[in-house]
C-alpha cells in the first residue's frame, strides 16, 4: 500500500467541504455548476466542480483549473498541465504544480476506519427493509429478492434508503454508498437529497475515510474463493446488478458504481477473468473503447454491443436508459 500522496492532484471531499465553507464560489466555466450546486442534503458527497490542489494545499485556480463531474452533460477538464501551457503566464503557477508528496494515515488508523464500518453495516443489517426492497417485493419472488440482498450484502439505512456496501474480497468494507428510491417507482428519489455516503449522512454515525482507502466495485467480495470459470457481469449502477442477481442468481453480478468508475485501478481483481460488461445505453461507446484498451494489457472483457443496441433501438436510442429499464422489455437470460 502506498505511503504517499502526490500532488498536484483533484480535491478530496473533506476539502471541497472546506472550500464551501470558506466561501469558494467558483463553477465550471463550460457548464455553470459548482460546489454544491444542487439539491443535495449538506451530506452529500457530490461536488458538481472538482479544483486541483497544488503543492500549497490550495487550488491552482479553482476558476478553471478542475474537473466536471457531469460527465454525461458537460465532461469538462483541464488538469495542471494543459492549464500551465494555457496559462503560462499566470502567477505562482510553477510552484503551485510541482510534485511533492506528504505521508498517508499510518496502518491503524486504516484499521480503525475498517472496523468502525464493519460495525456500521452489522448495525444497519438490523434496520427495516428499505423501500427499494418492498417495490423489488411486487415485481419478483420476496424470497429471490431477499437471497440477491443477501449475496450482495446490501442494507437498508432508518429512513428507507438503500445502502449499496463496497466490500473486498478480503471482507473489508470500504465505502456504503447510500440512495433513497421511490416506494412507487422504484426509482431514485431525487427530493430526497440525491446520492450520500456512510460516514457522513446523518443516518449512520460519522466516520471520515483515509485518503490510503479507495473505493471498490460493488459485488467485489463475492470473488474470494470463486472459481475462475465464474460467469462474472459488470453493470454501471447498483440496481443494474441488483437486478440481475435477481434474475439471473447462478452468475457473479458486480457494479463500477458509475460511468467513470470503469478504469484500470478498479477493474484490478477482473485481470485474470472473463467479464461479460454491460454499460448503460450512454456509457456504451466509452466502455467498448476502454474495454479494447484494457484488453490489450491482458484483460478479457466481453461488451455486448451489438444486444445492447438491439434493445435501445428503439425507442431509447440517444438516451442514458438505465440496464434495469431495459431489462423490464427484453430477455437477457441467453448472454
């Protein structure tokens, strides 16, 4: 495991709440979103602008120097780089982009941040089915709805929310990504705040993340033990896999989690297996192109293409129509 942190790099979340709290104001300059520009509870770990952060610990400039982290609708980025060429004259910039590294949270405080979780999960393990569960419930067998629960070691928070957990495949749980739905829906409730993060929603008790611990795909402790013949399928989003577990329990379900999420440093623990992947309808062209790339460093990535259009033409062609709408139309019990 790593023992440094190398800068220039984007802001983490404590310092993006730091910055909001300090005033910082500025917005992506192609799309106008920004710190907080949303709806989301005070929570929420969701920044629609990302600055980087210099070797001075402070923005190299937060106005256009970042990331979008509306991928879908905007994607923009400059990173230090191409802003220093862009920029050359801009004042400190030389210093502000240098790499230095600072030392990462020593060994016990990892472990103290994996056992708090660990406690966590038991505890909401105890909470009443979320509304996610009862919707699932009409639709499928309660009892299949429950066993695909159980293999994904999915919760439920106090208030019906649905708590997606990042779990290893040493049992470790690095992240509970928390999201309420609709009881009549099913579908994400985004009245309710948007997406949150065990640890800093108020439903659960609070527990800060060292920077040494990265998130995981969902679904990833299922790999401990499992043959390497294992049918494995790759979804975006949680549900996605949810979904498919329910329908289709034989096989391994797992989830990136999100469209940007399908890259190298997490696919890792899939090097040596064969993964069938099946990306929203908006992430199709994206996840094919990395898909060849990762291929070609020893992966064995398999995305449907070809079924994935036949199910989005029509009528959802040009959309971001989830996996498990499509799911709802078409048989995809012979891949």
């Amino acid at each position: 495991m790593a023992t440094y942190e190398i800068y220039p790099r984007l802001a983490h979340y404590r310092e993006l709440k730091e910055l909001y709290a300090q005033g910082y104001n500025a917005v992506c300059p192609q799309c106008g979103q920004g710190f907080g520009h949303s709806t989301h509870r005070e929570w929420a770990r969701e920044y629609s602008w990302v600055p980087y952060i210099g070797a001075d610990g402070r923005p190299i400039d937060a106005a256009v120097c970042g990331k979008c982290n509306h991928a879908h609708s905007c994607n923009y980025h400059l990173p230090p780089r191409l802003y220093y060429s862009k920029y050359a004259d801009a004042s400190g910039v030389r210093e502000k982009v240098r790499r230095i590294v600072v030392p990462l949270p020593n060994e016990q405080q990892i472990a103290h941040y994996y056992g708090s979780m660990a406690s966590i999960y038991a505890q909401s393990q105890e909470n009443a089915p979320d509304y996610l569960f009862t919707f699932l419930c009409r639709l499928f067998d309660a009892e299949a709805v429950s066993a695909a629960y159980r293999a994904l070691h999915i919760t439920a928070s106090r208030d019906g929310s649905t708590v997606y957990w990042q779990k290893d495949e040493q049992g470790r749980l690095h992240a509970g990504k928390v999201i309420r739905y609709s009881l009549a829906t099913g579908k994400r409730d985004k009245g309710a705040g948007g997406v949150g993060w065990v640890g800093s929603s108020s439903a659960f008790a609070r527990v800060s993340r060292p920077r040494g611990v990265c998130q995981c795909l969902f679904g990833l402790h299922q790999l401990n033990g499992l043959s390497d013949a294992a049918r494995l399928f790759l979804t975006e989003g949680e549900k996605a896999a949810l979904y498919g577990k329910i329908l289709r329990p034989d096989a391994v379900w797992l989830a990136t989690g999100g469209m940007q999420n399908f890259k190298e440093n997490m696919l890792e623990p899939l090097a040596n297996r064969r993964v069938c992947v099946l990306p929203d309808a908006d992430a199709l062209d994206k996840w094919c192109r990395k898909a060849t790339l990762l291929n070609g460093r020893g992966y064995h990535l398999d995305v449907p293409s070809q079924w994935i259009l036949r199910m989005i033409n029509p009528p959802h062609a040009g959309t971001n129509h989830d996996l498990e709408d499509m799911w709802k139309d078409f048989n995809f019990l012979r891949l």
